[in-house]
C-alpha cells in the first residue's frame, strides 16, 4: 500500500483506529504480507492501478499481476 493512505484521514478517528488494528491482525497470518510503498519512492504502477503478487514457494517463480486501465499485464 501506499504510504498516503496511512495519513489520509477517511471516516475519523474511530475508523482510521480500526483499520489499522485491523493491518496489525493481518500481519500475524502466515500468508499475509504487508509492505509500504514509502513517500520517497516517486510515481509506482501502483498509483494508477492494482496488483497482485502470486507466490508459489520455491516450485515456480512468483508473478506479479497488473490490472491497468483497459490492460492486464503478467
């Protein structure tokens, strides 16, 4: 996720307080990984765009999935 959405205040506090409690409680599933696209990184294929990232352990290599606009992207 992008770092703004951890400062863009939506809903209030009460809800802001929620959701992060709620990525606390992600983080201790054994097959949630959450990282943080930082400020200083610049402009992402993220920004515009979802994407996921398929891990299949050490049988095949991952594989990142792009949804862009009017394009999907492996």
């Amino acid at each position: 996720m992008d770092e703004a959405v951890l400062h863009r205040v939506v809903g209030g506090p009460a809800v802001m307080s929620a959701q992060l409690r709620h990525l606390v409680n992600m983080t201790e599933l054994p097959n949630a990984t959450i990282q943080v696209i930082p400020y200083d990184a610049g402009a992402h294929p993220a920004l515009e765009s979802t994407f996921y990232i398929l891990d299949f352990g050490e049988a095949v290599p991952s594989v990142i999935y792009v949804k862009a606009r009017g394009l999907d992207l492996f």
